[in-house]
C-alpha cells in the first residue's frame, strides 16, 4: 500500500501543480508527512490520504484489478520460446485465425 499511495499522492499533487508545502497548507497534514508518503516510507490512514487526493482534485476509488485470474503460464512459456518459435507459433495462429473466419462464411451463406 505504501508504494501505491506514494505514487497515487506524487502523481495527483504534481498533475495539480502544487508543492508539498502548498498540499500540507491545504490539508493540515504535515509537509515532512507528505514527504515521507511520497517516498513510501509511511503508509497512510485512508481518510488522510482521501484527504490529501481530495484537495489535489482527485478521489479513492474502489476499481477492479487488470490481469486478477489470468493463467500467465502460456505467456511465460511463449516469452520463454526463441522469437523464430514465437514467429512460427504466431503465424501458425493466423492461419487458423483465416480458416476459421472463412468456415464461418461459409456457413452463414
């Protein structure tokens, strides 16, 4: 958490234009805090640092995760393959890819 809030903070302060300073005058929150967020050495109470993203113009908010449940296995074994193998592997793809799309055709005429 500490490194995301650090990243959230930075990110949101510097797309506003503020400095640290500006952002503790703000908010009440320490300059020396703030600092010590940013660089992910103190992970924050959610309502401060709500509060700190809040007066930045920003918000928290509950998203889901990209990539949560995804089987990387294939990836990491194709990663692991020479690019020749990953260049036939991919054009083999294709040309499955162009069969398929045409016995589509074919059954839809």
């Amino acid at each position: 958490m500490s490194l995301m809030a650090a990243r959230m903070l930075r990110h949101a302060r510097r797309r506003e234009g503020m400095t640290q300073r500006q952002l503790a005058t703000r908010t009440g929150v320490a300059q020396e805090t703030i600092a010590r967020i940013e660089r992910g050495r103190h992970v924050p109470r959610v309502d401060t640092l709500d509060r700190l993203l809040e007066a930045c113009g920003h918000g928290l908010e509950s998203l889901p995760r990209l990539g949560i449940g995804i089987d990387r296995t294939q990836i990491q074994q194709l990663l692991a393959a020479a690019p020749a193998e990953r260049l036939r592997s991919a054009m083999a793809t294709d040309a499955a890819m162009v069969r398929f799309r045409g016995s589509i055709r074919r059954v839809a005429e």
